[in-house]
C-alpha cells in the first residue's frame, strides 16, 4: 500500500523540439523496437510518436536504455498483440522534445472525460441488459492558476495557446514518477476576480490520448 501527495506536481508544456525522424517500423514485442536510422535519442529521451498503430499514436513516449544508432526500446510499450497492433503497420514519424516551460503557479489541476464509453444492448430474449464496450471520450486537464501576466513563461504560454496547435504536456510527480501527454493548451485571456482572494487564471489541455507514466524521471 502506498500514498501520494500532490503537493510539489510540476507541469510543463513543450516549447521547442528538434527535427523531425522517419520511423521506418515498430515491431510486435515487449518492450516495442523502433526502427529509425541514426536518431542519435539518448535513453530516456521524450519524443511525440506518430504511428499507424492508433494506440501509440499522437502521444508522447521515451527511448528505453541501452539505444542503438538505428534502434531502440520504445520504453515500456508492449505491441506484443496483433489484434491492436497490425504487424508491419506501425512506421511514421517522431519529433523530440527540446524545451519544457513550466506552467505557473498552479493553484489546481484537475481532469475530465477519458471515460469507456458503452453500447446498451437489450435482448427479447433476456432480463439483463448487456453493455459492450465501444470507445473512449475525450479527455481534458483543466488548470487554475494565479494570474501574473508579468512572468516570462506566462507569455510563452499565451503564445502556445494563441497558435492552436498540439503540444506535448509533461507532469513531473514528487514521488519520482513523470507522465506525458499530447493535445491542445488554451489560457484564457481573462481573469478571475474575487473580493479578498488573489486573481485567477483557467486554463486547459485537451488530450489525443491517454496520459503515459513511467515510474522514474
């Protein structure tokens, strides 16, 4: 058993990276073997995936250890099941992250949506209802901060958010753990005003796909 706290979580939007690289294949394994000519990735290096596969897909992932000049460990990723994984169907691209610019004084985070989402089916047949799985809604973060226009990130940020495209979202735990994420970033322009309290800012991250931890940094 064991418990966190979440005082000290950081977050972090991407702001800069690096060329992007051809993915010519991922294999069906455990861990999953990236295909891509002298990527010159460090272990543990992040990096936005875009794969045919649709599970790894638009999401954040890290080089495993030990890489190779044309090859390495997609770090923790099992495609080892070919029903999700088509075998030679998971080439495309991948673009490492540079630059993190950590998101201020966040007051709370707080997320919405990512639910399994199901079809009821009713026979004639039978009393009970079946519910089938079907897909996965829409996830989002969303943000409260203590507005200070004046901080160097917070223009950083309003810039991100003002060119509306995606972004790779990093939440480093104090426990050691740090989960990614992909999606759109929106500040809003506006703050929130309240008699005796400080001004507050909301802001937002819809994601593509779920978040991915790893247990180390």
């Amino acid at each position: 058993m064991g418990f966190k706290l979440s005082d000290g979580v950081r977050y972090s939007i991407g702001t800069a990276t690096a060329a992007a690289i051809t993915v010519s294949g991922i294999s069906n394994a455990d861990p999953a073997i990236v295909s891509a000519t002298a990527h010159g990735l460090a272990a543990k290096a992040p990096f936005i995936l875009a794969s045919g596969w649709e599970d790894i897909n638009d999401s954040v992932y890290r080089v495993g250890a030990s890489p190779l000049t044309g090859s390495f460990a997609l770090e923790g990723v099992d495609t080892l099941d070919t029903a999700l994984y088509s075998p030679g169907a998971g080439g495309g691209s991948l673009i490492p992250i540079t630059t993190w610019t950590e998101i201020p004084q966040i007051i709370d985070a707080n997320p919405s949506g990512g639910e399994q989402q199901f079809a009821d089916v009713e026979l004639l047949s039978q009393k009970y209802g079946i519910k089938i799985p079907t897909r996965v809604s829409g996830a989002a973060m969303e943000f409260t901060l203590a507005t200070d226009e004046k901080l160097p990130a917070w223009k950083v940020l309003a810039a991100v958010s003002k060119a509306n495209k995606p972004v790779a979202i990093r939440k480093l735990s104090p426990g050691g753990t740090v989960s990614y994420g992909y999606g759109y970033f929106y500040l809003s322009p506006m703050s929130q005003d309240q008699k005796g309290n400080v001004q507050k800012s909301k802001a937002s991250l819809t994601t593509m796909r779920p978040f991915v931890t790893f247990d180390t940094v």
